[in-house]
C-alpha cells in the first residue's frame, strides 16, 4: 500500500518538477499574471476541472455529480444564501410562507430572463417538479419533493400530476402547498435540482437529450452552455439576460472533464488549468506552504454500505465486526492532508442550526475501533476468525484515491480473519451497479444537497431512491417523520441525532470513513470568491489582483 503511495507521489512530483509554467499576460495584468482581463478588468477566462462527464444536465433527472457544477454556473434557485448563510432572494425577489407553514409562495423578479432572452416563469419550475415526479424520467431527487401535496402520491401512480400541491397561477407566481409542515423545506429551493427551473420550451419528456444540446439547455444563471464536448469539456459563457450581470466580472469558464491525477497536476503547472479544485493530496502536498493552496471545509462524508438484504451482512454482529476492525487514522494517512478521519454519516463540518456547533462535535464517536471486539463479534455470529464466510467483495469507483483506501480496508479486514475481494468499477458503470441494490459492501460519499441534516438522513428512510441498500427500520422512519413536523430547532435536532445512532451505531449499515476537504490550488492573485454555506463557489465577482 505505501509502496503504491510513494510511487503515485514520486511521479506527480516529477511531472511537477519538470513542467514548463505558461504565463498569460494582457492589459492592466501583473506581467506574471496566469488569468487574463480586459480593460475593464473583467476576467476573459478562467479553466477548471471536473470529474469525468457522467448522468445528466436535466434537474428532473439523474443529476450525477457534474451536475453540480452545471447548476453552480448556469441555473438559478428561487431563493439562495448569503456568505453567512442566511436566506435571500434569487430568482423571486420575495415570498410568503402561511402561517400554518403549508404554503409557500414565491414571487419571480420582473427582470429574471434565460439566456436567450425569454422570460423566466414560475411555469418553468413548476416543468422540473412535474417531470421529475414521472417515473420515466428516472430523477435521483424525486423523493425531495415528496412534502409537497399529493406529490409522493402521483409519484406512485395514485392520483395525476394535475392534483400536485404545485401551482403557477400566473407567469410571476408560484405556490407550493404541503402535506404537513417541513422543517427544512425552504433549504431544498437554494440547492436540490428537483427545485431549479428547466425552459418549458426545450425541455420536455418527448426529448430525452435536450440537456446535452447547448441550443436548448438555456441557462437563467450568470453563466451558459455555450459549447459541449463530450468528454473532453463544457464551456460557459457569461449570459448577458442574467439579472445581477453588472456584477458578473468572469466572462468564460472552461470545464475540462479530467480524472487522471497526474494529467491534473501538469495542466495546472503549465498553466492550462486557471485553477485545480479538489486536487487530490499528492499535488497538494507539493504545494504546502504556498499562496496557491486553499483548504476548504465541506459537508461531506465518505463511507461504507453494509447491505442487511445479503449475506453475511444480514447479521448485524458481522456488520458491527467489520465497522469495528477499522482504523480510520490509517485510512486518511493514504488519502492524505486534507482528510479527516470521522465517525458521523451526517457531514462532520456540518454546523449546527441550533449553535453553530460542527456536528462531529455535536455527536461525538459514533463507532469504537477496536479490533479484539470486532474477532470477538464475528466469532459470535458463528464465522470465528472468518471461517464459513462466503466470498465478500467490496466495490468502488476506480477514481482518485480509491483503490488505495480499498487496499487499506482489505488489510484491516485480513486482521479480522476475512479475506474481501476488491472490484473496481468505472464510475459510471459503478453508479448503475449501486442503484441495482445487490451489493454486499459498497464504497458511497455524499456532499450535502441542502443545509440540513436531513441531505444525509433522508437517504435510508424506507423506500427512498437513494436507499441503495434496501435498509429499513421504523423507529428510524419515525424519528425521520416526526423531524419533520418539529419546529423547535433544539428538539429536532435530538431527533435527527438519535436517527443516525440507529444508522451507525445501532443497527451499523451505514460506516462512516471520514470527511475530504476541498484541496484547491487558485492562483494568489485571484479574489472575490467565497464557498457558499454547504460548500458551493461563488465565482460571480472574482476579480484579479493588479498590484
């Protein structure tokens, strides 16, 4: 394992060593400059990476992780954050929540316009929610919209999509209606897809590629689709229509769909990448100490799927055995220096509604680490020192850092007594055979949807589309439920972290790993960006330093 590591790093750090840097200069710009303005000052371009193209662009369907980054540039919530992390209008400029906190309704700007120049309307978000709730449409978020009257029932074939509590009365109108009150629901129109607009005109269910078309993907963000190459990369323009485009100083933004590490590590050496974000810690180790390096802290968390509907992990002292023969210092030591070893599903640099308190903090260890319990466990459920056992596979994504965690959790489980096999897995071919529910261990990382526990929670409640496990426990169901009604933020909290003690400690199908932060390298003499409150860049004023 270690071997693997220093090899990866010794040729990242040669690639480093032995790349020529590419300077950009233009007028008003320090002649070292890397990023390149006009006279205004405005910042023509600036290119940066992604992972590779996988799932869609479409809100209502299975909006995979590039997707983020797509809604980031180009698409515009109803309502959004400030720095701080307080509510402020987007797309509507106002809105209204009933006293009964059963409706909604959001009121769009008279200036909110696409990009190519028609009017944003509140039937153009009502058209995301309705195509979502199709089964057809195969959306990743459709559970999201399930506090909504009637929604989960059309979902399910049991009423129509006309009798759905979402209604445009008129272009600059929407009203949402709700079965019963939700805590967070306001959370899920800043971030969750299943919540951002989609153009009625394009964007119908008789044309499934729609997404992939620049003509057609319209954007009501400060930036477009304005060329797609699949595969290679996606690039954004500023849209003239956006309604705050005074204030957008960056003109253009490359996407380049890249996984490999090293290939990563040149192109922003060379100057071919403006700037590197998620950079993996063999690249930003070399640059320790420099301007360039921005740690950045995330809801995030990476852990393991322990699948109770196949054996041996229908037995929960197998599954408590495997979680406990773990070492999750040895586990982010391979990962590297942005990674924090940790014991909670729910982000541990989530903060608190109730206090700002991380919720790593906030909950403390979830799980123990220690591996005589764990040989004792697995020697109760009848497979001491892990005879009997039938062959068990762990499966991941063949990305970054992966298949040297893997290394490590096979060795540790090898201290258990138990040979695990490994299976790596292209990404996309990874995120099918996850959705199919039949794995036994599957590697997962979840980055927060929304500001609130529930991103994380509402995955393993009974029946959702994200429960990739077919995991179900009634008091969990229950507490979930009830969280939902509860409008005392301290009471509810108590609930959410009882909910998760079922998922990790209690019943231990879900293994918490630990959380990545944001390893970016951005250019010293860029400023004027901030990450928004669940970790989301804000490139809108970026401006380049001239002094």
């Amino acid at each position: 394992m270690k071997i693997t590591n220093t090899v990866t790093k010794t040729l990242v750090a040669a690639i480093l060593s032995t790349a020529m840097v590419t300077a950009f200069t233009s007028c008003g710009n320090k002649s070292n400059s890397r990023v390149s303005t006009n006279e205004a000052g405005e910042i023509l371009e600036i290119s940066t990476n992604n992972q590779s193209e996988t799932g869609e662009y479409d809100p209502a369907g299975a909006a995979a992780y590039v997707y983020f980054s797509h809604q980031t540039y180009a698409l515009d919530p109803l309502v959004t954050y400030t720095p701080e992390g307080l509510f402020k209008g987007a797309t509507a400029d106002k809105w209204e929540i009933s006293e009964d906190l059963l409706t909604y309704t959001f009121h769009i700007r008279d200036d909110a316009k696409w990009s190519d120049g028609s009017k944003v309307t509140s039937a153009d978000y009502k058209n995301t929610m309705m195509r979502a709730l199709e089964p057809s449409n195969g959306s990743w978020y459709v559970d999201f919209l399930f506090p909504i009257k009637n929604a989960e029932a059309a979902f399910s074939g049991e009423v129509s999509l006309e009798e759905v509590g979402v209604d445009a009365t008129d272009p600059s109108t929407l009203i949402v209606t709700l079965e019963t009150p939700c805590a967070y629901f306001l959370d899920m129109f800043a971030n969750v897809p299943t919540f951002m607009p989609s153009n009625c005109q394009f964007a119908k269910n008789e044309d499934k590629n729609w997404d992939m078309d620049p003509n057609k993907n319209l954007s009501n963000g400060p930036w477009y689709m304005a060329e797609r190459h699949p595969g290679e990369y996606i690039l954004y323009k500023k849209n003239p229509y956006y309604y705050d485009a005074e204030n957008v100083n960056l003109l253009s933004i490359k996407m380049r769909f890249m996984d490999d590490d090293q290939a990563k590590a040149a192109a922003y050496q060379t100057g071919e990448l403006t700037m590197l974000t998620g950079a993996p810690s063999s690249i930003a180790e070399r640059y320790q100490g420099k301007p360039d390096l921005v740690f950045s802290e995330v809801p995030q968390t990476n852990f393991i799927m322990m699948n109770p509907n196949i054996a041996p992990f229908d037995n929960p002292k197998v599954r408590k055995a495997f979680a406990l023969a773990l070492n999750r210092k040895d586990i982010a030591t391979v990962v590297g220096i942005s990674c924090v070893p940790s014991t909670t599903f729910v982000g541990r640099f989530y903060h608190s509604k109730v206090d700002g308190t991380p919720w790593g903090e906030l909950q403390g260890d979830l799980l123990d680490e220690n591996l005589e319990e764990a040989k004792k466990l697995l020697a109760d459920a009848g497979y001491p020192n892990g005879e009997g056992l039938p062959v068990i596979t762990y499966t991941y994504p063949s990305l970054a850092y992966e298949g040297d965690v893997a290394q490590v959790l096979q060795q540790q489980w090898k201290e258990l007594g138990v040979t695990v096999e490994l299976q790596a897995l292209e990404n996309e071919v990874y995120v099918a055979q996850r959705r199919e529910k039949k794995d036994q261990l599957i590697r997962m990382q979840w980055y927060a949807d929304y500001n609130d526990p529930t991103s994380w929670l509402n995955m393993f409640v009974t029946g959702n589309s994200l429960n990739d496990i077919n995991w179900s426990n009634a008091k969990y169901d229950e507490l979930m439920a009830v969280s939902n009604l509860e409008l005392d933020a301290q009471k509810r909290q108590e609930m959410l972290t009882a909910a998760e003690k079922i998922a990790v400690t209690d019943d231990t199908v879900i293994v918490p790993l630990f959380t990545n932060n944001n390893t970016n390298l951005y250019p010293a003499e860029l400023y004027n960006y901030y990450n928004d409150v669940i970790g989301y860049p804000n490139y809108t004023g970026m401006k380049v330093k001239t002094e």
